[in-house]
C-alpha cells in the first residue's frame, strides 16, 4: 500500500468519527418531525410509513379499558371487605381480615303481672293488688373484637331502667386463662350470671336479691385448665371496688374479693343459659363451688343507676340516707354450692347459698351486729317431645322451689317459693313466651304463715 493511500483512510476514518459524534450530540427528532436541516424523499417517507406497525382498533380499545381500570383497582384497594351475618346473638360485621368484628342485638320483653310483680319480703307485700303491663326490658347490646380476635369488647345499655350495664375488655388470648376488665357480671353463680333472656322462668327466684354479687367495677382472671381430663376445672378469681355499677368510687380502702371453681365432673361446661331446648346427646354435669367478700356501705346490689343497696326486708340503714350508712359500715361474706346438669331435654339445677353481714358500727358481739342467712333453691325443667313424639318440640315445663331464711337467729320468718311454667321456645330463648304461676308464702314471726299467688305471662324477644 502506498503512502497517499494510507493519508487516504486516515482522513476517511476522522472524517467518519465527527459526523458520529456529532449525530449523538444532536437533540432527538421527535414523533412526526422531520430532523432539521434535512429532506424527506417523498418515496422514501411512503416506504417508512408501509413498514411501521398500526395498531388495530380492538388493541386501542383495550388498552383504553386497561388505562381505566387502574383508578378503579386503586379506589378498591382503599376499602376492606365486609361481611354481614346474622345469627342466634344478632347482626354480625365482619371486615374479614380478622382486625374487626361487631355483633348487635336488641333485646325486648314485655310482661303481665297479677296481683304484683316483685318477690314479697314482708306480710304487707302480700296485701298487693293489681294487674300490670310492664316493658320489663329493652336492651342493646354490642360485642365484638378490635385489632385481634382475641382482644374482645362488650357493652349493653338498658333504656327501661337507663343504666349502663356492661362495658368490659377481655384479653382472651388464651383458653386457661382471660383477663377481664371494666364494668361486668361477677362470675359467682348461676341464676344471677345467666342472662334474664336465658332463664327457664320468667325472672329469677326469690334468693336473688338477698344472695346476688351482681354487677361490679373491676378484674377477673377466668379460664379453663386440664381439658378433658378427669380434673376439668373452670375457675374465676376477681377484685372488685365493691359497690356495684352506679357508683363511681369506693367508699373506703377495701376491696370486694370473689372465686368460684367449677369442676366439670361429666362432659363440658355447661352455657351461662338455662333449659335445654338444644336436646343435648351427651350428659353434662357440673358442681361448683363460689366464695366473697366485702366491706363497705352495701349489703346488697341491683343493676341500677343507684346499685348500692340494703338488704330487702332489713332494718340496715341505706346508704342512700342522711344519716345513711357509713363508709366500710358493713362487713359481708357469703358462699354458694352449685349443680348443674343437661341432657336430651332435661335441665337439672341446685343452689345453696349463705351469707353472714357483720354491722361494724355495733359493738355486741351478738344479733344484730352479726347476722347470718341461709337460702336455697331446685328447678327442674324437661321436653317432653323427648319421649312423647305429639307432643310439639318446642314445649318445655318446669317447676322450682325456693326458700330464704333472712336471719336464722330470729324464728319464724322464712320465705317460700313454689313456681310451676310453660314455655314456648318458637325461636330458642330469643323468641319465647311464658305462663307461670306461683305459691309465695311468708311466715309470720307471730305464728302461722300468709301466702298468695302471682300469675305472670311473658314474651322474649330479641334481635
């Protein structure tokens, strides 16, 4: 090769290498321009245009459909999915990613009453007469769980009698053992723990208000331990300010201190529910065994804007009085035995109770600074549909004897009770109507005994 033709492809390849540069330098033409400085052969732009991709129309549209649907599936995104169920307990929210749940239900129950209503406490009682319609209760209740489903919530307000009358958190994470807090049912026994909606008579027995721990401000450990083990135990264990719900503070340094421990002997823990319109397969027996104690102004309680109170029947002052009551006047201890069985339509339960109030204001040692009463119940309710197949599945009798001697160091005032029903359970205790009649007799301190019959009728009705 020759001196000129090397000079040659030199000058060649510097020449080729600025154009190139200088094309990358250039700013890109954009769509539908032509480049500057340049013309387009007419025929040549055809051939381009023959070359390049047209989208079809059916391509077009959905890209547009794609282009809209990317809002929508962002709006979606913002908002949780929720269920709603209905059930035995109420309409049922759900978000379903188990953060949330809410079940309400409303609670109604409309009563006659002849000739009185309240159980009777002393001869002028009896001497009551009228016929009565009562709203007796209207409820609504929320209960739910928040964050976890473990981490549960329940409240219910009564617009008959205003009050709050549950408001309760209870950390539920295990089986063995809940933590209960806030405004909520002692677990003490069963006749006062059982929902009024789920009793197999129309109200409780005449021991109720003399005996009941009632509702309370405070804590309870509850669980259940050796599952299915011949020591199947269900405890509770709780302290209380101990003056009911409808004060806000205590009125002294103590506190109320209450247990019970159920041994489930056969089969499992029976529901806080009486009868057994569920026809249960398998026998279930429990036996417990219940024990507080308090001391403050109060001898006993009712769910009520004004909870403390004196016992019914009694000479204690009320602590609602001027002069009332003082604070931590009372000292109250009491216990309760308790069974309770189900099977194939049979509903079997007993309770004895005690309960000794200590007036720390008297200085004798005798009656009546010391006061001890003792009470007792049995009802026993069946299907008869479980052997008499006629007879409808919905008809449960029962009956239920009760007693309460208010103070057994005076003679001759003990309180009887003899109460026969029939219900009708058309949508198990949420949609049931009642007939009941009952024998109350009062002794008389001056010999013999008064007695008269109460006849009342009811409809429960909850939704």
């Amino acid at each position: 090769m020759s001196l000129k033709s090397v000079y040659f492809l030199v000058a060649v390849a510097f020449w080729g290498s600025q154009t190139l540069l200088a094309q990358a330098k250039a700013p890109e033409a954009r769509t539908g321009e032509k480049p500057a400085g340049s013309a387009v052969n007419p025929s040549e732009a055809q051939k381009q245009a023959d070359v390049m991709p047209v989208a079809k129309p059916a391509e077009i549209k959905s890209a547009a459909a794609g282009a809209e649907a990317k809002p929508e599936k962002a709006e979606k995104a913002d908002k949780l999915p929720l269920g709603v169920t209905y059930g035995d307990k109420g309409l049922t929210f759900d978000t379903g990613d188990g953060k949330f749940g809410l079940t309400m239900q409303h609670r109604l129950q409309f009563r006659y009453a002849y000739p009185f209503d309240a159980d009777p406490r002393t001869l002028t009682d009896l001497d009551a007469e009228g016929h009565s319609f009562l709203v007796r209760r209207a409820r609504f209740k929320v209960n739910g769980y928040a964050y976890k489903k473990w981490l549960k919530y329940n409240m219910q307000y009564d617009w008959s009698q205003p009050v709050l009358r549950d408001f309760s958190i209870d950390v539920a994470r295990f089986s063995w053992a809940t933590l209960r807090i806030g405004r909520a049912k002692v677990l003490y026994n069963d006749e006062r723990v059982a929902s009024s909606g789920r009793q197999q008579f129309v109200n409780r027995s005449i021991l109720n208000d003399v005996f009941t721990v009632d509702r309370q401000q405070g804590v309870q450990l509850i669980g259940r331990v050796l599952e299915n083990t011949p020591a199947d135990f269900n405890y509770m264990v709780g302290v209380f300010s101990g003056r009911g719900v409808g004060e806000r503070l205590n009125d002294d340094a103590s506190m109320m201190y209450a247990a019970r421990l159920q041994w489930n002997a056969v089969g499992d823990p029976i529901e806080w529910s009486q009868s057994d319109d569920k026809y249960t397969q398998r026998l279930n027996l429990n036996i417990a065994f219940g024990a507080a104690t308090n001391k403050s102004n109060c001898t006993a309680f009712e769910t009520d804007a004004v909870s403390c109170r004196r016992l019914p029947g009694s000479n204690y002052p009320p602590p609602a009085s001027t002069p009332g009551a003082q604070a931590g006047m009372f000292k109250v201890d009491q216990g309760v035995f308790e069974i309770r069985s189900v099977y194939k339509g049979l509903y079997f339960k007993h309770e004895s109770h005690v309960k000794r109030v200590i007036d720390q204001s008297v200085t004798t040692n005798a009656w009546p600074r010391d006061a001890e009463m003792w009470g007792a119940l049995v009802q026993l309710g069946y299907f008869p549909h479980a052997v008499i197949d006629w007879v409808p599945s919905e008809l449960e009798v029962a009956g239920r004897v009760a007693w309460v001697d208010p103070n057994i160091a005076v003679s001759g005032n003990n309180q009887n009770e003899y109460t026969g029903i029939l219900n009708w359970f058309a949508n198990s205790h949420n949609n049931k109507i009642s007939f009941e009649v009952s024998q109350l007799v009062l002794q008389n301190p001056a010999g013999g005994n008064s007695t008269e019959q109460r006849y009342r009728s009811q409809w429960e009705f909850s939704f």
